[in-house]
C-alpha cells in the first residue's frame, strides 16, 4: 500500500496477516502494518525500514516507489526489529545510503547486526534539523517509549509528525471502526509501563505544529482522529480511566466461578453500567489488559487453586502490575471448596499496585452458588452501579 501523506511525503506500508503473535505474544487476527515513510526532495529520504518477515514484499513496494531512484538518506526511528529488520537488505540494495540516527541507535544497531554494517552515519540529537531540500525535519528524543533510542521527528513545512512506536495500533493500516480498541490494547501492553515518558513527549509535542501523525503501526491519524489519538493517549499515560464501566474479569476451572461472573455482568448491565465480560483462561490477557485500562472499575473472580488462585488471574495480574496500572476501584470474588483463598493472594498482589482501592469483604462462593451469593452479587452490582 502506497498512501499519499502530504507533499513529497507517503507511506508504505506492508501489512502482516501471516503473523499470529505480535511480539510472540500478542494476538493480531487483523494482523499487524508495518508502516516507513518516503520523502522526496532534493534527497530521498526513507524513514524506517520492516520486519524482515514482510522485507521482500516491501522492497517491492520500494523499488516501485522510487521509479528506478535511489535512497539517500535512512532515519531509523526505533531499532526494534519489527521496523529496523530490514535495514542490511536496504543497505545492499542502496550500499550509498547514510543512517541517520542518535548515539544510542547506532550502539543497538552495532548489536543486532551479525556482521559489521559499513555504511554512513549521522548522528543527530535533540532539536537537530536535517534539510530535505524544501522539506526540514526537526527531531526530538522519545526514550522509553518505549525503548530508550526512539525518537520521533516532525516534518515541519508539512507538519507531519513521525512519531515511531507512539499512536500506533494492531490491525490494518487504514482507519476501522474498531482502531480505538485496538489503539488501547497495543498502548496498554506495549507501551503501559512508560506513562511518564509518554507525558514527557506528549508535552514536546504540544510546542510543535502538527495536522497528521504518521505511526509506525496502524493508520496515519488526521483531524477529528488525531485530536482523539492524543486526548486518549493523555489519559492512558496518567493511568486516568478512559470512562465509566467495570471489567469482570474472571478465571475457573468447572464452571461455578464463571456463573457467578456471569450473573455480577447481567446485574450491572441490568443497572445501565457499561461492562466487559472476559475469561481469563480463553481470552488472551492482552484483552484484558486493554479493558483494565479503559475502565475505572473491576471485579476479579477466581476458583482457589493449589492454596493460591487460579494461574491465569495470577498472570493477568502480574501484567497488570509490570504495566503500573493505577487509580482504579476492585472488588473481589472468590471461590474454594475447603478453603477459600483466591482473595487472599488477589487482595496481596493488589497490594503491590499504586492507587488501586480494594472494597473491604468479598464475595465468597463455596463449590457452587448459593441463594445468599446470588444476593451478595445484587448488592454488589448495586454498589458498584452507585460508584459512578
């Protein structure tokens, strides 16, 4: 896919449908783009290169791009090799090309290449601009976002920001009904843990100009949609919940939890609250990790388990905690045939957590719901539902 950005600037993107885990271990079932720029001027310059998965497809695009041109210039935005994965193949095809990227970029580069990579290179920093004939490229440092070499840079006589791993989302490289979802559950998990560096870039870039941003997944982002790409990203990276609803998150083993969980669901839907049912042990985590982050509520349900609680709420919490989800109301609700103790071990490694407000008591089932518990979930839902 060849997509005109602005004057002199496109986007080539290959998208992935091949690939079943992101990361190895993500789920993409929309598979995921891999998006580089292209900016012709006085020089051509490439911004970023693709996975080496998708290489010979991309060349292609390249190649037909450029009408028999050459490369002269390669930023590299981020070395993760789902975008610097290409950059050897791009060398030898275009052995005059100059990298452009910062001390650290180059000191990755060095360490993924199995060989030694003899090429140019320019080494830019904060604030550097590279002139592109007409075109001028301005860059700033994003480190720990979520790697500590990225940086984005803006295009400044276009306002196009190239903005590297930041605003991107699984799935395809055009603009879909669900880019929203999908925006949130790659930000939660991939870049949930570095919110404060996030907030320090979302401030530089509030001084630059900018009417489109140009991720390296996902589509290129444009008025209403970018407007909303970045009041979204400022909530996400404060830990600020997205909106009003309450994820029920649950994890069982013959069907008794999972019942509860259903019915705690059906009774704040019947209470007008927005809701996100998922089952821990079928739906991958990275789903549930995404709702964590929409919603400022939660009731986690899990069976008891070898003294300790079911190991897929276990994992899904130990995700929870690496991506320092925050300011959020839990409750807890907990089953065991001898010894109930999932709530236990959920309140602890809740604990461990910043800001997250754990409802005294909980609700307890033992094997198989009772009449008191069906009654203890309408409470519930009753008091979450007046939580808004």
């Amino acid at each position: 896919m060849i997509e005109t950005i602005a004057s002199g600037i496109r986007m080539l993107s290959v998208l992935d449908t091949d690939i079943d885990l992101f990361e190895g271990q993500y789920p993409v079932p929309r598979g995921v783009s891999y998006n580089t720029y292209l900016i012709e001027d006085g020089k051509t310059v490439l911004l970023d290169t693709v996975d080496a998965r998708k290489q010979d497809e991309w060349m292609a695009l390249l190649r037909q791009a450029l009408h028999g041109g050459q490369v002269d210039m390669l930023v590299i935005s981020h070395m993760e090799p789902d975008h610097a994965g290409s950059i050897r193949a791009l060398v030898e095809a275009y052995p005059s090309v100059e990298l452009v990227g910062n001390a650290k970029t180059f000191a990755m580069l060095d360490q993924f290449a199995r060989e030694p990579l003899n090429v140019r290179r320019r080494v830019v920093a904060e604030g550097d601009v590279l002139a592109i004939g007409g075109h001028m490229l301005r860059f700033v440092m994003a480190p720990m976002v979520h790697w500590p070499e990225v940086m984005v840079c803006c295009e400044e006589t276009q306002k196009v920001l190239f903005s590297a791993d930041a605003f991107g989302c699984f799935g395809e490289p055009e603009d879909t009904p669900c880019w929203e979802d999908e925006a949130r559950r790659y930000y939660a998990n991939i870049v949930g843990k570095y919110g404060a560096q996030v907030q320090t870039l979302l401030k530089k870039a509030s001084a630059l100009d900018i009417a489109v941003i140009c991720p390296l997944h996902g589509p290129a982002l444009r008025g209403e949609k970018m407007d909303r790409a970045l009041e979204l990203y400022g909530l996400w990276s404060r830990y600020t919940p997205q909106e009003h609803g309450v994820l029920v998150a649950y994890a069982g083993f013959h069907g008794h939890t999972a019942e509860a969980a259903k019915l705690l669901a059906d009774e704040l839907n019947a209470r007008g609250e927005k809701t996100a049912l998922i089952d821990l042990a079928r739906v991958h985590k990275s789903y549930a990790v995404g709702e964590a982050f929409r919603y400022d509520r939660a009731v986690l349900a899990a069976a008891t388990y070898d003294g300790g609680y079911a190991p897929a709420m276990e994992a899904f919490l130990l995700s929870l905690k690496a991506k320092l989800w925050q300011n959020r109301d839990v409750a807890l609700l907990e089953n065991g045939t001898w010894a109930p103790m999932s709530a236990k071990f959920m309140r602890q490694a809740l604990e461990g957590m910043k800001n997250i407000r754990v409802r005294d008591g909980q609700v307890t089932i033992r094997s198989a719901m009772s009449e008191q518990n069906r009654q203890e979930l309408a409470a519930l839902a009753d008091a979450l539902a007046s939580d808004k």
